[in-house]
C-alpha cells in the first residue's frame, strides 16, 4: 500500500509539474483571452 501510495504522489507531483509549465508557456494574451471568455460565460 505504502508503495502504491509513493507512486501516486509522485505521478501527482509530475502532472503539476507538467501544468505549470504549460501555463507559464502561455502568452500573456492568450491568458487574457482565456480569462475574458470565462468571465464572459460565467456572467451569462
């Protein structure tokens, strides 16, 4: 069980890591848009 337990944090942790760097690839502008449209789809 412990082991199981190590490997999923660690595939966690991985994942994490993956997104911030996806989102720290992002353009600034692109980011913006993103933002906007949500703000756009929640205030409707």
């Amino acid at each position: 069980t412990g082991k199981f337990k190590n490997t999923t944090f660690h595939s966690l942790g991985e994942v994490e890591s993956r997104l911030v760097e996806v989102i720290s690839k992002l353009d600034k502008d692109t980011l913006k848009s993103i933002t906007l449209f949500n703000w756009i789809k929640t205030a409707f």
